[in-house]
C-alpha cells in the first residue's frame, strides 16, 4: 500500500465516492448533492490523502484502488474562520483571533473501507498527516470527530467524561455556536466509569486523546451524518514526542 494527495479532479471523486460509501452506506448519512457522492464546498480547497492498495477493486484510481481518505484544509493565519468546515458548528473566531501567528490544519472525512480497518490503512494516513504537518509548518490540527446516533444521552458517560475530565486552557477554548449547542456534561462525576468510559471511546477520539487534544465546550448534533459531534484541537506542540518514534517529529 502507498499514500499520496489526490492529483485529479477524478481522484477526488473516487475520495467522494469512498465516503459516501462509508457514510451513506454504512452508517446511514443523509447526503447532499450528486448521488453517490459525499461532496460539500470545501472539497475544492483541500488536499486529499489517499491510502492506494495494488490490484483493482470498487475504488479505482489510476496505480490500484482506493481504500481510506483524510481531507486536510490548510489555513493561514488571517484567513476566514468559514474556511474551515467546523466553522458550521463551533465558533471559531476567537481562537484564530487569539492565534493570528499559528498555522492551523483542519482534518475531516475520515474514512477507511471495512474490510481495511484494522490494517495498516490507519498508520498510512497519520503518516500521511504528520508529513503535511512537518512540509507545511503548521502548528495547530482541529477538526470534528463523531459519535454515532443524534442523542446525546446515548453517548452520556463519554460526554460527561470529556467535558469535566479533560481540562482546556482558558487560550485554547472554542464553544459550539448557539443554535446548536448541546450539553456535554449530563452526568455527574460520580456517575461513571473513567477506566470504562476510555475503553469505549471510538477510535479516533481515543487516538486524539492520547495524543493531548484538548476538546471544544458542547457537542452538536449533526442529522445529515446521523452523529454527534465534538470539537478537537490538537496543539501540535502539546503533543507527546513519544508519539512521533514512528512517524518522526514535526520539525525533521
């Protein structure tokens, strides 16, 4: 398997047709725009990683078939909020205000096919991540990761976890905006399990945590993807150096 960017207009529709697949198909997304495609305005100004396995499959692209994709938007300091797509559901203004000096990287549309998870997919596309992040200097990754389901109270111990456990610098904060803002904290501290509450967490919001992020205040519910979203920012400073042993440091 290999990792590159997206080089063709047909090779981010494959990326289209890969969510959609993963969204759609599997976890019931109710998606805008051409049919059979997960495709939205801010497709036109991101890179697109791509995970290629050799041979042919469902995917194809033109050196084998695609089988996991990370959109990736890039921001430089002064730049809009609304360049970025979490800027739908979390008022991001006052921490690019606060960080005019930071490049910030917005990771998004994660997805790897079924049959892949579990393999080396994932690592590709961090590898994938941290080589953007060391060419392109950038000093800030955020994004929104997702529970599944549109109640909250599904999802209450994790919430609640994240929202009283996992301390945010007063620097570092970021709220929902206030037509979709939901509580994060509907249970008392008391009330869970933090060793149970970790064993549980999807994938991609453990693997954010272990590696320092810190999380917005409040959850939004997103019907259109049938989830639960939180904020993650991640300083890339902040994250432990014991981490890149395998992908190398930002600054090599």
């Amino acid at each position: 398997m290999k990792i590159r960017f997206a080089e063709t207009a047909g090779e981010i529709r494959a990326a289209q047709r890969l969510r959609y697949h993963v969204f759609h198909d599997e976890m019931g997304a109710s998606l805008k725009g051409e049919a059979g495609l997960d495709q939205d305005q801010f497709d036109a100004k991101a890179d697109h990683l791509l995970v290629i396995e050799p041979g042919t499959g469902e995917f194809p692209v033109a050196d084998g078939n695609l089988v996991g994709t990370y959109r990736m938007i890039p921001h430089n300091a002064g730049a809009a909020p609304e360049a970025f797509y979490s800027s739908t559901e979390y008022d991001l203004a006052p921490l690019l205000a606060r960080k005019p000096d930071l490049r910030f990287l917005e990771l998004g549309r994660s997805c790897v096919l079924a049959r892949c998870r579990g393999t080396a997919v994932v690592e590709l596309l961090w590898q994938g991540i941290w080589d953007y992040v060391r060419a392109h200097k950038i000093d800030v990754m955020l994004g929104c990761a997702s529970f599944e389901g549109i109640d909250p109270a599904a999802h209450a111990e994790a919430l609640s976890f994240l929202a009283q456990e996992i301390p945010t610098p007063e620097d570092w904060r970021v709220k929902a905006i206030s037509q979709r803002y939901q509580t994060m904290k509907l249970i008392r501290r008391d009330g869970y399990s933090p060793k149970r509450v970790l064993t549980a967490l999807p994938p991609l919001i453990k693997g954010y945590l272990r590696l320092g992020c810190h999380f917005g205040e409040g959850c939004v519910i997103d019907h259109d993807f049938n989830s639960v979203d939180v904020l993650i920012v991640l300083p890339v400073a902040s994250i432990n150096p014991r981490y890149f042993a395998r992908f190398g440091a930002p600054q090599a």
